[in-house]
C-alpha cells in the first residue's frame, strides 16, 4: 500500500493577459506577487520561467523577465529573460533560473516598438529523486486569475473544487495580491457549497498599491471528504470594501503546504481478536501491500472458543499518516454433514448503521 512520488511539477501562474507599449521593463498593471521559500521544497526544484507571447507588428519583439518584487522593475532573475518576435503567438522558456528564499518575485514587461501582448507567464518547478521520493512540495490551487473588483457588498469568485489530500502533512493558507482605492480592502475564502465562509479564511489591507497577503493556518477550518464518500466542495473568493472604496484583487489562490509525504511501501493488516481474554485469534491475521486496490483476504482455518467475544483489530506499517480503509470483515463459518444434514445453526441479520 503507498508507493513514493518520485517526480512533480508544479506550476504558479503570475503572469496575465495583458498588453504593453513600455520599452523600459515596467510592472503589470494588476501586478501578481509569489513568495519563494526554499524550505517548502524536497528536493530542491529546478526552476524555470515561462510565458506566452506575441507583438502587433511583424519584426517587433515582446519581451517578459521574472523580476524580484518592487514599485519598479529594478532587480531581474538572471537568466529569467524571455522573448518573442513577430505576431504569432508563441509559448517560450527560459533555462533554468535561481532564485532566493523568502524573496517576494513579479513579472515584468516591454516591447521593442508598437504593443507587446501576452496571454500568461508562470513559474515552472520540477522535483525529482527516484531513491527517495518528493517529501515536501507547495502547492496553489488558482481561484482568481484575472483582475476582480468590487465596489460594494460581496461577490462570487472563481470556483475551485477541494477534496481532502492524503499520505502526509498537508497545511493550508489563503492568499491575495490586493489593494484598495481608500479605506480597507477585503478578499475572504467562502465555501459555497455549505454557504459559510472559511474562519480565519479573511485578509484585508489598507494598501493602495499591490501587496500580497496570506492568511494564517487555515486548515482546521478546511471542508473534508476521505474514504469512499468523496463529496467535492466549491471554494469561492469573495470581496468587499470598507466604505464606498474599490478593492482589487490581481490574483487569489488556496495554498497547500505538503510535507512529509510517504516515500515507503506500507502494509495494511486486521486480525480477529479475543476481547474476553485478551489475545488474538491464532492465524486468524491477514494482510496486504497492494497500491490503491481494493483487495478481499481470507485466513486459513481458525479455531474459536465457545463463550468468547471478539472483535476485528486493524493496523499499519506506515509511520507517515497514510490513511487505509477497511470496507468489511466477516467471520466464516463452514457447515457440513452428509449424512445426517445441518441441525442447527446461528444465522445474523446486519441493519446498516451508516
């Protein structure tokens, strides 16, 4: 049972659809900003940056670079640089590219001449080890991707669906890149499948420039569905002002811290066990290591005694918090006589209780 990752890609989307006549590297109109934290990551990512690209006119050339965080374009990644020349709508990549722990980054954008257009710029991170597994990894889930206002009152976003992960440590956060015309600005999580809003899932700012913003620890207050009954939820963003103000949000997504992820195989084990006396059933245990199978076990034959009560025990070998279900057990009871027929017998009637 659980077989380790040994390879992931994740990709966070900073870019938009946008347009620009800067010759000079300028930031976006509704700027994204994405923090790096190298410790989120096992193995160490390589990284890459990406985008999607054309110009008005023939000749021309649109450019895009992965620039640290700032009122202006001033610090850019070295090796971020990409470009595209020509009106053909083209998709570039840069070669790998460095970055810095705890480092706010944006996109930047300019033209050679006439309009530089393009339609989306992500960051690309690729983890591999296939000895030991991708232990650790942050992951965003998009909700708004597009500039979204509000002037008054709340406002559905964009939906996501979320369905509980498994196999390891999993923390979520909530985050904007946000600002307000005056006053304060809010963006919240809601759940609108439930119609509640996530606690603590609220971030506000009184910030009239772009800024980014990350709830606390919300993952108490996440919606959950494990086993056989997966029910997904529609997670939606929604946003507010103080006054009669503007709030603008560039960008908002659900983060998934992953860590600890299982990179062993686990064997999944249930035995009969004598509750009266306090011992198991010999030979009654049976196991399996089979990956996300569902898989019907039987024991050799057991012997009972008379009197007794029993119970199902069940257990892992995973020391890594991976889930497994058990969907039934059942005790066998073989009868027969050639001879003279079954006599007697003690049959059950389950009602569900689910």
């Amino acid at each position: 049972m659980t077989t380790k990752i040994t390879g992931t890609e994740t990709q966070v989307e900073i870019g938009a659809n946008t347009t620009s006549t800067a010759t000079s590297y300028t930031n976006l109109t509704d700027k994204k900003i994405w923090r790096y934290d190298s410790s989120k990551y096992s193995p160490a990512p390589t990284t890459y940056f990406e985008a999607v690209l054309s110009n008005d006119t023939a000749g021309q050339t649109s450019y895009v670079a992965l620039y640290t965080d700032g009122a202006a374009c001033s610090s850019q990644v070295t090796g971020s640089e990409i470009s595209v020349t020509g009106t053909t709508w083209s998709w570039v990549r840069s070669n790998s590219i460095s970055l810095s722990s705890g480092t706010d980054y944006t996109v930047c954008i300019k033209t050679s001449a006439n309009t530089a257009k393009m339609t989306n710029a992500k960051i690309i991170m690729d983890q591999s080890d296939a000895t030991n597994g991708v232990r650790d990894v942050e992951l965003y889930q998009s909700q708004v991707n597009a500039i979204m206002t509000d002037a008054e009152g709340f406002n559905p976003g964009i939906h996501a669906s979320q369905i509980t992960f498994e196999g390891g440590t999993f923390n979520y956060f909530y985050e904007s890149t946000m600002k307000t015309s005056a006053g304060t600005g809010y963006a919240r999580l809601y759940n609108s499948t439930a119609g509640t809003a996530i606690t603590s899932g609220e971030i506000t700012t009184s910030s009239t420039s772009y800024t980014r913003i990350r709830s606390g620890n919300i993952t108490a207050s996440m919606p959950s569905a494990t086993g056989s009954f997966l029910i997904a939820q529609d997670l939606d963003t929604q946003a507010k002002n103080s006054a009669t103000n503007t709030t603008s949000l560039a960008n908002s997504w659900i983060i998934v811290q992953v860590s600890n992820l299982s990179n062993t195989s686990n064997t999944v084990y249930a035995d009969l066990y004598n509750l009266t006396d306090g011992t198991s059933v010999t030979g009654s245990e049976v196991s399996t290591a089979a990956v996300q199978t569902i898989t019907y076990l039987r024991s050799s034959p057991i012997t009972l005694t008379t009197g007794k009560e029993y119970v199902v025990r069940t257990k892992t070998s995973s020391a890594d918090s991976v889930p497994y279900y058990t969907y039934n057990a059942k005790i066998i009871m073989d009868q027969s006589d050639a001879t003279n027929g079954v006599r007697d017998v003690e049959r059950f009637h389950i009602y569900p209780d689910l």
